[in-house]
C-alpha cells in the first residue's frame, strides 16, 4: 500500500517538474520579449503567477518533502520486520 502511495506521489510530482519548468522557460521568453519589446506574454504570465504557477512550486515542495517522509517510513518499516 504504501509502496502505491509513494508511486502516485513520485508519478505526479514528476508531471509537476515539467509544469514548473514550463512555466520557468515561458517567463525566461517572456522577459526576453520584453527587453526587445516584442510582446510574448509577460503580462499574461504575471496574472497567472498568483493562481497558477505559486501553487504549483508548492504543492512540488511539499510532495518532495512528502515523498521522502514516505519513503523514510517505508525503509524504517522493512528494518523493523527483520
């Protein structure tokens, strides 16, 4: 069971990491863009900053944190039962 918890988790976080490193390249263009003054969505990144990406960086923190709680048990676990 906990060996299925600990996958979801890794399996989500791992579709998170892509999302967060999306989000990190569309603003690293979008600053760009707007050095050069060509518009590539900065404006649109920063409204999305607060509802969208923040959480998205924080529920990765916490799901490492919580991966590697699970993980830590699960070892501690498979000691106790020898």
């Amino acid at each position: 069971m906990i060996a299925k918890i600990s996958n979801l988790i890794n399996n989500l976080l791992t579709a998170n990491v892509f999302f967060v490193l999306f989000s990190f390249v569309w603003f690293i263009i979008a600053i760009v863009g707007k050095y050069t003054h060509i518009p590539l969505g900065l404006l649109v990144w920063q409204s999305l900053w607060e509802p969208l990406f923040l959480p998205a960086i924080s529920v990765l923190m916490g799901g490492a944190i919580l991966s590697g709680t699970v993980s830590y048990i699960s070892k501690s676990l498979d000691r106790s039962s020898f």
